[in-house]
C-alpha cells in the first residue's frame, strides 16, 4: 500500500543542513528498500495560488486556501509500506529526522 506523509509546519523551525543531510540519508535508505516514491519540499502558503473553476466559475485566488490556519504542509513523502504498522513505523522515524509533526495518510 502506497501513503502520503505530510510534513506540518508553522513557520516555526527550518532544517539546517545537518537536518537535511539527514533528512538526505533517510530519503536513500527508502530509496534503497524500494519504498521511496516521491519526496518533496513545498515553497511558502503564500506564493499559492488556489483555482475553483467548477462549473466554470473562473475564479483564481492568489495566496493559500486556508490564510488563518496555524500550520501549512511544507513538504510529503509518498512511500509503500506493507501494513498500516510499517507505514507508523517509516513515519515516526521520518518525524523524528525531520523534527516535525507529520500526517501520515493511505492512498486510496
């Protein structure tokens, strides 16, 4: 089973570059088992731009789509995992590399 884990931020800690050599290092490991699918950091809530063009709406709205939120998604992972537990397992090591709280989700 594929999940999405993604990484939560509040403007509050950047890695350093030891964090990211790290963060480099974990990447490889899962690189390595055959796990590792995608792994992303996003640019800042600010420089999006949200897009509702249901029943052509037309309508684009610079900035994020939730502005008074405490935190944003900063970066994901996508990975396979066997069962749910392994997925916890990657996760909980992944949050502590990152030293970020993290949401762990299946792909449907």
């Amino acid at each position: 089973m594929q999940y999405l884990l993604a990484v939560l931020d509040d403007h509050s800690v950047r890695a350093s570059d030891d964090m990211m050599e790290e963060i480099g290092r974990f990447n490889q490991e899962l690189r390595d088992q055959g796990r590792l699918h995608l792994a992303v950091g996003l640019a800042d809530p600010q420089d999006s731009v949200v897009i509702d063009n249901r029943r052509d709406a037309g309508l684009i709205t610079a900035g994020p789509l939730h502005p008074d939120l405490e935190g944003f998604i900063i970066g994901l992972w996508i990975f396979s995992a066997d069962s749910r537990e392994e997925a916890i397992a990657i996760a909980t090591r992944a949050s502590r590399v990152c030293d970020q709280k993290l949401e762990l989700r299946p792909i449907l």
